[in-house]
C-alpha cells in the first residue's frame, strides 16, 4: 500500500510539472528513477535523446513494441534526458542534462546514448562496445548481440524474451 501511495505522489508531482511545461533537471528526473527503481527492485535505464534525432526515435519505437514493452518495463525504469537540441529547441533539454551526459560518454559522441544504473546510482553498462563505438540504436547483428548481452547481465530478462528483443531490433537490411 505504502509503495502504491508514493507512486501516486510521484506521478502527481511529474504530471502537475509536466502540465506547466516545467522541464525537470537532471537531478530530478534521477532520482526520481532511482527512488521508483529501488521500490520495484529494477535497475535505470537512462537514454539521452533529442527530439530531431531519427535514431533515437528508432530505439524508443523499438523498446515500446507490443511484442518486447513489458520485458523493458519489468526490468527496468526507462527514463529520458533531452541534450543537443538545436537552439530553437534548447528549452527542451533537461538542465544539466548535457554535462551528465559529458561526464558519462567516455569520448564517444553521438545520440541516442544509453547508460544503465542500479538503484543507488551505480553505472552497471552502457551503449558503448568493446572497441568504445557508441551502438546507440542496435540495428546490426553484431550490435544486437551486444545489447542483448547488456540486458541479460543488468536484468533478469530470460532466454526467450532475449530473443523476441533480437528479432524486434536486428534489421537484417544493415547486415
């Protein structure tokens, strides 16, 4: 009941802010996440994004198909973080939004870049692979195998719904 009551409040808070066209920072945004993440025994998954950018359109599209949307949702709180929008649209960044993500992006650029954190803040992976290109939007084999395997170390997601999320986002025409 407790658990239930606090999202409530949660939701309240960001909905009333949200219908003032108030942008929460940073700071707001995670530890809003952290907080529901440590109630529902999730980890964070954080996405910085801009509202021009096709690709992380493409990764939103993809993590909110029918077929894969409640894997996500079981296992992860998703959060956003708007950085690099043109200047015409910076009122949409989140403040400190674009040094949070300078901080994390060890010397790759580029959006979508995703990081996933534990309940107390902790980076456990991110969109980065071995040779430290950001995979951002997995298309390929490769980077689905990749993002995959992220997934399979920061949830509890099984076999058989690893593979539902390859089929959703391997595009076989970037191969």
């Amino acid at each position: 009941m407790n658990r239930i009551i606090k999202t409530i409040i949660i939701c309240f808070f960001v909905g009333f802010l949200n219908g003032q066209d108030t942008i929460l920072s940073k700071d707001e945004v995670m530890n809003i996440a952290y907080a529901e993440a440590e109630q529902e025994g999730k980890n964070v998954f954080l996405m910085f994004d801009a509202s021009w950018c096709g690709w992380c359109k493409r990764m939103d599209k993809n993590m909110n198909n029918n077929a894969c949307k409640n894997f996500f949702d079981d296992n992860y709180v998703t959060v956003h973080l708007a950085i690099k929008e043109s200047k015409e649209n910076k009122h949409l960044e989140n403040p400190g939004a674009p040094d949070f993500y300078d901080s994390l992006k060890e010397g790759t650029s580029g959006i979508p870049f995703w990081v996933i954190f534990d309940s107390k803040g902790n980076v456990l992976d991110n969109s980065l692979d071995s040779n430290n290109n950001n995979i951002g939007s997995p298309v390929t084999k490769d980077e689905v195998q990749v993002f995959v395997s992220i997934l399979k170390d920061t949830s509890k997601l099984n076999d058989k719904e690893l593979s539902v999320i390859t089929e959703v986002f391997w595009d076989k025409a970037y191969d």
